[in-house]
C-alpha cells in the first residue's frame, strides 16, 4: 500500500503531491523542518517540536499554513491513515513557490508537507556506541533555527561514513558544537557537560528531555562550551536526538573514550529515557 502525505491541509499520494520547480526550498533552501519521532502510534514531544517549528518559520518570517493545534491532529491523522506504530513524521514548510528572486516574493502561499516513515528505534548502537570523528563546523551563525539549508552537515555525514565513522563531532576553533544531526554531552567528574542553548547549536528536543532526566537523578549538569581537549579527556562521551535517543561515542578520531566502552551515567540516563516513551 502506498504512502499517504499531508500536502497543505490534505490527505495525497505520492503521485498526487505536486512540488512546483519554482519552489523555493528547491532552489534556496528557503524553508523549515521537523522530525517527531512516533512511539506506539503517538507524536513523542510534540509540544516541544510545534514551539520550535514556529520560532524557526518566524524567524524565517514564513507565515505557517496551519496552527499548530490544527497541525498536530493532522499528522496524528496522517499517522492513523499510514497504520504507523514506530517511526518518524517528517514535515517541512517553504517560503512558496515563484520565478527564482532572492528577496521574498510578494504574493507566494507558503507550502506545507509531511510524511512518515517506519523506523525501529536504533537498539544495536545505543547498546554498542558508536565511534566518531571530529571536524570544523562550517555552518552560518544562527543553528538554532531548524532550516531546509542542511549542505555543512550533509558534508560533514558524509565525512563520518568516508571515515567509517558513526558520526561527526563538529566545534568552532576547538570548541565543540554538536554533531551533524544531534547533540552532544560529555560526563566528567559525575557532572553532565553540553553546549549552551544559543545560535550555536540546534536546540534538541531530546537534549531537553535528557537534561532534565540527569537532574532529576541529582547529577549536576553544566551547560557550558567545552574544547575539543576536554572531550578527549571525558569520562564519558554521548549523543541525544530524536533517531538516535540517547547513543554512547566510544571512541573520538580512532582513541577510545575512556575504557572504550558505553559509560554508566550515560547506561542510567538511558533507562530513565526509555521511561519516557513507555507510554
Ligand atoms: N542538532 C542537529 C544539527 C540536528 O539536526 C538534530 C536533529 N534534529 C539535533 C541536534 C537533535 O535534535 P532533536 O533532539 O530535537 O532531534
């Protein structure tokens, strides 16, 4: 059975699902996304993802389509109609569609579209960890906003799969980012360490959940830079997003992280997550 997608506030196919060549997510970028991850059938953290939607399209001065009261019950339709239990939404809106100017057009009707995809939650990596490489981070001043403009980190993904590696750790003159599709923390001296949430890094919905899950185990979290030094010197080493929840790095540019294996603060924040989605 094919796939059914939200196109503006409508139920197509794929066949159905018209994109113009003018669009311009398609020749700018000039556009917003988000990924829910969908657990036993229901939008995890949906709230948090709908803020987030509309700060980005705001700042982006994208009026949105559809409120987001409205939004959610479509995607939850969208989840019913596609009979999905474990996966992802994907959604995005563009500025519209017209003949190809950098100013914003005058009269454009933004364009609104979401899917889902089945996905098993990644068990394997989550247990084992995963290595990592790190990198430059190349990308404009404002990371905060979840915009379609994904080429630094499509560049820096592929670095990680050039390299084998499981992902990319991206910093700033050695100050570490994030990675190219989630956040990072560090565990030193029992303390949870992460970037602060500015315009320097994408603010996770899932590093909001897991900072929150480490305070409530009574750990002492910091939300402060570290260098690219510090995380060599880690205790632990780990990274949150909505696919890969919480995934241990074991290893930074082929030196193991510690003993080389998962620690135990990031085992423990782990179970306290997994509490979160059994609902
Ligand atoms: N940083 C970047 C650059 C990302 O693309 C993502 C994934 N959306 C994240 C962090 C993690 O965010 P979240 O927990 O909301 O998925």
């Amino acid at each position: 059975m094919s796939l059914t997608y939200l196109y503006q506030d409508r139920f197509v196919s794929k066949e159905e699902l018209q994109i113009s060549p003018e669009d311009r997510g398609y020749y700018f970028g000039d556009g917003v996304y988000e990924v829910f991850r969908v657990y036993h059938g229901r939008l995890y953290e949906a709230a948090a993802h709908f803020e987030r939607w509309e700060k980005s399209a705001a700042a982006l001065r994208i009026p949105l389509p559809l409120p987001s009261g409205e939004l959610t019950g479509r995607l939850e339709e969208l989840i019913r109609i596609n009979g999905l239990s474990e996966g992802t939404v994907y959604m995005q809106v563009t500025r519209g569609a017209a003949p190809r100017s950098h100013p914003f057009p005058a009269d454009t009707k933004p364009i609104l579209m979401a899917y889902t995809t089945e996905a098993r939650r990644p068990l394997n990596t989550m247990k084992e960890g995963i290595s990592a490489v790190t990198m430059e981070d190349i990308r404009w001043l404002r990371c905060d906003l979840k915009t379609l403009n994904l080429l630094p980190n499509v560049l820096a993904k592929q670095h990680a799969v050039d390299q084998g590696a499981g992902d990319v750790i991206l910093h700033r003159n050695g100050t570490v980012t994030e990675c190219s599709a989630s956040n990072i923390m560090i565990v030193k001296d029992g303390a949870v360490i992460t970037h602060p949430a500015n315009h320097l890094i994408l603010h996770g919905i899932t590093r909001a959940v897991v900072l929150r899950l480490a305070q409530g185990l009574g750990l002492s979290v910091r939300e402060t830079p570290f260098t690219l030094k510090e995380l060599r010197a880690a205790d632990e080493v780990f990274i949150t997003g909505t696919t890969v929840e919480v995934t241990p790095v074991i290893s930074v540019d082929g030196v193991p992280v510690a003993d080389g294996r998962p620690g135990e603060i990031t085992r423990r924040l782990q179970n306290e997550f997994e509490k979160t989605i059994s609902f």
